[in-house]
C-alpha cells in the first residue's frame, strides 16, 4: 500500500513540478525582457535629454552668436563703444559653450566632429571680427558686412547641427513610442501566462492536497488495520496456544510466550536474563539443520515448518514443529513457531508398536486380517507373508464377500452363514475352498466380529483367516491311509481267514484228489478194479464233507468269539468312519447325507466292530456307484429307534443295486461279483452284527440302488434319552 500511494504522488508532483518550473522561467524571462527594457527606457531618456541639451546649447550659441552680430555691427556702424559693453557679450562665453557642446555631442561621431570645426570655425571667427573691430578707424559698412558673412557660416554651421539634433531627436521619440508600445504587449502576454500558469499550478496543487489529504485518511485507516492486526498477534501470542518466539539472526531469543518457555521449563527471569540462545537449546545433531534455516531466511525471508528438537532446562529433549519468517522491516530479526511434538509422537510410537503388534499377531497367528462395510464388501485385506499364494493386494477390496470365488460352495452353509452375517452375527472358524494360483485348492478357515460404532450402527465386520491347505491336506491324507489301513486290516483279516481256510481245506481237497487219481487208475486198469473205484469215491465224499466242516466250524468260531461289551454312542461312531471315508466320497464326487435320530440311547458292543460293519457298508456303497454311470450319486446313513428292536441303521445308494433274488446271496461266504473281490465281507458283517444280537438284511432301494439295513439292541436300562453331541449333526450334509 505505501509502495503504491508514492508512485502515485510521484506521478502527481511532477507536473506540479514543470508547472511551476515554467512560471519560474517565464518569471525570469520577464525579469530579463524587463531589465532590458529599463536599459533601452533609460538609454532613450538619456538620448532625448541630450538631445535637449544640445538643441538648447545649439539656441543659446544662436543667440549669443545673434548678440555678437548686433553688438559688433553697432560698432562697426557707429564706433560708439557703449555698443560693445550694452551686450556684454564676450567671446569667452561662445568659447565655453563651444566646449560645451562638443562634450554633449562626444558620443555622436557626425556630431562631434561638426562641433570641432564649429570650435574651429567660431574661433577663427572670432578673431577675425575682433581684427575687424580692432582696425576699425570709421564707421563702416562693408566692415560689417564681412563680419555678418563670417558669422552667417557659423550660424550655417549651428543650423546644419540643429538639424541633425532634430532628426535624432525623431528617431527618439520614435524609438520611445516602440517601447511603449512593445511594454503593453509584454505585460499583456505576461499576465495572460502567468495567470495560465498559476491557474495550472493551482489546480495541480489542489489535486496535489487532496491525494494528500486521501493518503493521509489511508495510512490512518492502515496504521489502525496495523494495530488491529498487531492486536490479534498479541492476543495469539497470549493465547498460549502454540509456541511463539522472536528472534534475530544470531540466534538470540528476543521474546517469547509462556507456552515457549513452558515447553521448554524456563521462566521469565531466564528469557530476561538474556540466556535463551536458539544455538544453546538445539542439540547438536540438529545445528546443520539450523544453519540451514537460517540460511533459507536470509534468502527467502520464510521457512517452510520443519521439524526438530530442544534441549529442556532439565537437558532432557523436546520434539517440535517450527516455522518463522523475518520481519519486513528488520530483516535481522523474525518469529517462530514452535508446536510441541511429544504428545504426537508419543502416540504416533504407540500407534507404530500397536501395529507391530497386530502384524505380530497377523504373522504368527494368522495369515489374513480382513475388514468389510456394511454391505460386506472388502475394505481392506492383509496377507500375511507367508501367505505366497494369495490373491494381489487390493484385488478383492470392494467386492463383496459373495462375489469373491470359492470353491466347490456348500449352497446350506453359505445360506447359514449370510443369514450370520445379515444378523450381524460373530462367526467362528467358517470354512471355505478357494481357487490358488495353480488351480489347486486353498482351504481358508474365516472368523470375523461384527463392529459397531458408537451411536450403535453397524458398520462391517472384521476378522481372521488361518490358511487350513496344509491341516486340511494332511487331515485327508490322514483319513486316506486309515481308510487304506482299514481296507489293509480287512484284507489282512481276509487273508488270514483265506490261509486259515487254505490250510484246513487244503488237506481234504489234496485227499480228494489224490483219491480222484487213484480212483481213475483202478478205473483204467485191466480189468477194472470196482471195489477199490467206491472205496476210492467213499473217502472222496468223506474229505469233501471235512471242507464244508472246516468252514462251518470258521463261521461258528465268528460267532462264537463273544463280542466285547463297551457302551458308547453310535451316531458319534457313525460320524467317525464318516469322516474317514470323506476322500473317497469327494474323490468320486458323491453327495453323502447322514440323518442321525437325535437322542439315541448308548449302544452296548464292540466299537472297532460295529464300526467296520458301518466301514464296510459304505465302502461297498462307493464302490458299487463309482462302478456305474447312473445319475446322481447320493449316499445316506439313517438312524431311526424301533421299538421292537431297538435302533435300526440304514445305509442307502443310488449303485446299479441288487436283483431281488440276489438279497439273501450278498451274505453268503464267497459270493462276490468284483475281480478282485472276496465275497466275505457281508458274510462276516452278518456274523458280527448277529453276535451283537442284531439282524441284518439288504433290499434293493425304490429309487434305484441298494438299501442295507441292520438292527441293534439298546441298552435296556437306558430308558431317558440323553442329548449327544451327535445330534446336533442332524440334518448336516457332508461335501
Ligand atoms: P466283496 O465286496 O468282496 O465282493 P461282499 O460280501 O462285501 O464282498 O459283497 C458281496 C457282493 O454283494 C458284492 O460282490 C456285490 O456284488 C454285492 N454287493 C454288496 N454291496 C452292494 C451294493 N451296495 N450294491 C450292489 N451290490 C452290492
């Protein structure tokens, strides 16, 4: 703003300036013109009264000339000498004024020599009458005559004179009339200028005062804006909100607040005392820094807000934020703030440990952090590290946890779990298959916790995922070998019955051959020995008898083992080889569905038992569909209580089934239908569930398959049902 207002003067004072510049040159031309005309005024005047002087010299000599024609005449005519005193006339006073005249006429050339000859002449003259006079001894008249001639060319002279002085005396007059005339016009254009001028000049100082007067009226307005604005520093300074310090460039601390001092532990005494010295109070590592600062002040005359620290008066250190700017008119001093920084970077260090933790915590426990909104999209997600094969960063964020891809959906547990989430609900360990990188499945076991903010609304959800590939795989891999180990144990089982049964049969059938041969040879001998051919056939008959008696006794001895008597829950046991056989069932893709009657009493028996009996069903079961190409394959395990028998267990499949003629034969020892099957297991299932005082049939199943079933008696004291944890599988489906 003042920049501005002197410009503007500036521009205003400058033609004020030339104005009266030119009134000053045209004041000194007029004092010149005038001077000038005072000269030529005094010359004219001098001029015409010389001019005076000499006409009236030039007269008087006339006269006298006249009074010495008359006097000398008288003489001359008469000799009375009273003629020459009446006059008085003397040749002296002509003389004087001849003199006199050629002093008037010095300056004038023409002039002054004309009266020299006139003094010549009027001397000469003079003498000559005087001669005339002196001889004159009568009274005569040519003697007069000659004297008057004498004097007619001195008056001739005087005339000539006259003239001249006359002449002048018109080029006088008129040179004082041009003067005249040329003073009028002067003071005429004179006034006319000067008051032009004056009137400019007026008019410009005019406008001169009033931009001063307006100047005036703005520097109060800014110097009362300087003070308002001084007054909001003062009371910012007061308020103590930030640290404010003022400064110079040595690094003196000129004046500070109490937030400053506050910050720093000193007191006004020690600000008074003239201690405070920004260099003192900056540690070392920070003084580059400060060189810096000061440096960029100089240059710029503002520092950008930086960061750095103090020492307290204690020497412990205080963090701050600090920016300043040197005053305008002092450039050697300037003010600072300075924000105190602990509290942040304290919390910033708790919010940086905080996360180390989490990431801690992510790292070792578990492999993703995810957050949802509302409407359950992704809102952030992080992997732990070890997590190589996770999805990009940042991929899956706003998609909703319906539209990220998993694998092989269970359509009633993703309905159970949206019905969680819709209710805003804590879910636990929901376990998922997604797509890896290579195709191969990823198993992701999910938690998360409904999070709400303050006034109550729900805002998303936020969770856990644990990477479960591994657990899973080896899970499998561990229900696979029992399930090859079961498979194992049984043909183990079936081989060692097979060895048994070989060993006991052997001896017979070696009998009859043997028998056969010796038979066949009595036959073909010369002639043919009969007697010996019967008794041949009769031992034939009599081995052939031992080998169904060595499997009869095998099947009597099954039956005859008596089974050991635990009590335990059976759909707990059912459960159990379902899980087993879980591989096989995903591996031939087989939907298994088990509906366990909910509150069975303890089934009392041998768990390995009647467990392989269950193994068994369902392995033939698996085997039976994957054989076939028939639709859908579906396997169910039902449980239902019977009065009369107690529990019944049904297992069913969707195989090619079974002919009803073919119902009873299934369980008969041998009887098989598969390459490298034995025909044993139903027969020794059979045995098995009878010795636990059971029945068990088969029946082809009304939508295609098989249904085998077997039944078992309860606990008879066990009359109140018990709540199994089994129960709640109820209805559960098994991908
Ligand atoms: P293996 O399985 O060694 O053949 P099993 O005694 O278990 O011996 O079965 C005897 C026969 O009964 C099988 O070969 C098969 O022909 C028939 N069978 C068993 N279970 C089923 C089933 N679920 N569906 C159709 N046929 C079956």
């Amino acid at each position: 703003m003042p920049v501005a207002l002197s410009q503007s003067s500036r521009w205003f004072a400058r033609p004020l300036a030339l104005v009266v510049a030119v009134l000053l040159i045209v004041v000194f031309a007029i004092g010149i013109f005038g001077f000038r005309y005072w000269q030529e005024r005094q010359a004219t005047t001098f001029a015409s009264e010389r001019n005076d002087e000499v006409l009236e010299t030039l007269d008087r000599l006339k006269s006298v000339i006249a009074d010495v024609e008359a006097q000398r005449r008288g003489y001359l005519l008469t000799l009375d000498p009273t003629y020459l005193k009446a006059y008085g006339v003397s040749d002296e006073s002509v003389r004087r004024d001849t003199q006199a005249l050629q002093a008037l006429v010095a300056n004038d050339p023409l002039q002054s020599h004309r009266a020299e000859h006139l003094a010549l002449t009027v001397a000469e003259k003079l003498r000559e009458i005087d001669d005339i006079v002196k001889t004159a001894r009568t009274s005569s008249g040519s003697a007069a005559l000659a004297m008057m001639r004498s004097l007619d060319e001195i008056r001739s002279q005087l005339d000539q004179m006259v003239d001249h002085e006359r002449f002048l005396r018109v080029d006088v007059d008129r040179r004082g009339a041009m003067l005249e005339r040329r003073k009028a016009w002067f003071i005429a254009a004179a006034v006319v200028i000067v008051s032009a001028l004056a009137a400019v000049a007026l008019a410009l100082a005019r406008l001169e005062a009033t931009r001063r007067r307006k100047a005036i009226a703005e520097n109060l307005a800014l110097h009362g804006d300087l003070e308002a604005r001084d007054k909001k520093i003062r009371r910012l300074v007061d308020a103590n909100i930030v640290g404010i310090i003022i400064w110079d460039l040595d690094g003196r601390i000129l004046e500070a607040n109490d937030e400053f001092l506050h910050m720093l532990g000193y007191g006004r005494e020690d600000l008074a005392s003239g201690r405070l010295n920004r260099t003192d109070l900056t540690p070392a590592e920070w003084r580059d820094r400060d060189v810096r600062t000061v440096a960029e002040l100089k240059q710029m005359g503002t520092v950008q807000p930086f960061e750095k620290e103090y020492f307290r008066k204690d020497g412990s250190r205080v963090p701050v934020l600090m920016g300043g700017t040197v005053f305008e008119q002092s450039r050697n001093q300037g003010v600072s703030f300075v924000l105190d920084l602990t509290e942040r970077k304290r919390a910033d260090e708790a919010l940086r440990r905080s996360e180390e933790r989490f990431r801690t915590l992510v790292h070792f426990s578990f492999d993703v952090y995810w957050e949802t909104d509302a409407q359950h999209r992704f809102t952030h997600q992080e992997f732990a590290e070890s997590l190589a094969d996770g999805p990009a960063p940042g991929s899956e964020i706003g998609k909703t946890r319906w539209e990220v891809p998993y694998l092989e959906p269970d359509e009633e547990a993703w309905r159970k779990h949206r019905e969680t989430l819709d209710a805003h609900l804590p879910f636990r360990d929901f376990e998922l298959a997604r797509p890896g990188p290579d195709g191969s499945r990823r198993y992701v076991s999910v938690s998360g916790l409904p999070v709400f903010d303050e006034t109550g609304r729900f805002v998303g959800y936020r969770g856990v995922g644990r990477h479960i590939t591994e657990r899973r795989r080896a899970e499998e891999a561990l229900r696979a070998m029992q399930a090859e180990l079961a498979h194992a144990n049984r043909i183990t089982t079936m081989g060692q019955l097979t060895a048994s049964i070989a060993h006991e049969v052997n001896q017979p059938i070696a009998a009859t051959v043997t028998n056969a041969e010796a038979a066949l040879r009595w036959l073909s001998a010369q002639p043919p020995d009969l007697g010996e051919v019967r008794n041949s056939l009769g031992l034939i008959v009599k081995d052939g008898k031992r080998a169904g008696n060595v499997i009869g006794g095998i099947r009597a001895f099954i039956n005859k083992v008596p089974p050991r008597k635990d009590r335990f829950d059976l759909s707990e046991a059912i459960l159990e080889m379902v899980a087993l056989t879980r591989s096989e069932v995903l591996k031939h893709r087989i939907l298994l569905r088990t509906e366990l009657a909910p509150g069975l009493p303890g089934v009392s028996g041998d768990r390995t038992q009647l467990q392989q009996v269950i193994l068994n069903l369902i392995l033939n079961a698996i085997e039976a569909m994957s054989a076939s190409d028939k639709g859908a394959r579906e396997l169910r395990i039902d449980t239902e209580r019977e009065v009369k028998h107690g529990v019944l267990v049904t297992v069913r499949d969707t195989g090619p089934g079974l002919d009803p003629g073919d119902v009873e034969r299934v369980f008969n020892a041998f009887y098989t239908t598969k390459p490298e099957g034995m025909g044993m297991g139903l027969a020794i299932c059979r045995s098995m569930v009878e010795a636990h005082g059971g029945r068990m049939w088969a029946r082809p199943n009304e939508a295609g398959g098989a249904v085998f079933q077997f039944t078992l008696p309860l606990v008879r004291d066990e009359t109140a049902p018990s709540e199994s944890p089994a129960a709640q599988a109820t209805g559960k489906t098994t991908p």
